[in-house]
C-alpha cells in the first residue's frame, strides 16, 4: 500500500470515528466483574459501565482527519 493511499484511509477513518463521537458521544459496555464458585453454583456479577467522548476530541480528530486527507502540493 502506497504511503498517501494510507494516510487518507487513516485520515478518513478519523473523520468518521470524530462524526460518530458527535453523534454518540456516550456509549455503554457490560463488563464481567465477580466470579463466585460455591460448589456446584456459579455466580457472576456482570457491572454495566459507561465511556463519555468529550466534543473536543471528536473535534480533533476530525481536524487531524481533514489534515490527513487534504492533498498535498509537490
């Protein structure tokens, strides 16, 4: 893969990671957080957390992202 052809599927993967980030700039996960074995049971704790993406970072990666794919003279 050519170096340009990377940098604008980098820059363009940028783009669209910061425009789902302003669209959703909250997302949830479960995570498995306590395991329990009391002889033939088992118990799990499954704890639901949650990531907050702050605008400015969705920002600057679509900045970073435009830089990427704009061409280049030269």
């Amino acid at each position: 893969m050519k170096p340009a052809t990377l940098r604008f599927a980098a820059g363009l993967a940028l783009i669209l990671l910061g425009l789902a980030a302003l669209a959703w700039p909250v997302f949830s996960y479960t995570k498995d957080s306590h395991d329990a074995k009391l002889g033939p049971l088992e118990f799990t704790v499954k704890e639901k957390d949650s990531v907050r993406i702050p605008a400015w970072a969705a920002l600057a990666a679509m900045a970073v992202g435009v830089v990427l794919v704009w061409p280049r003279k030269g």
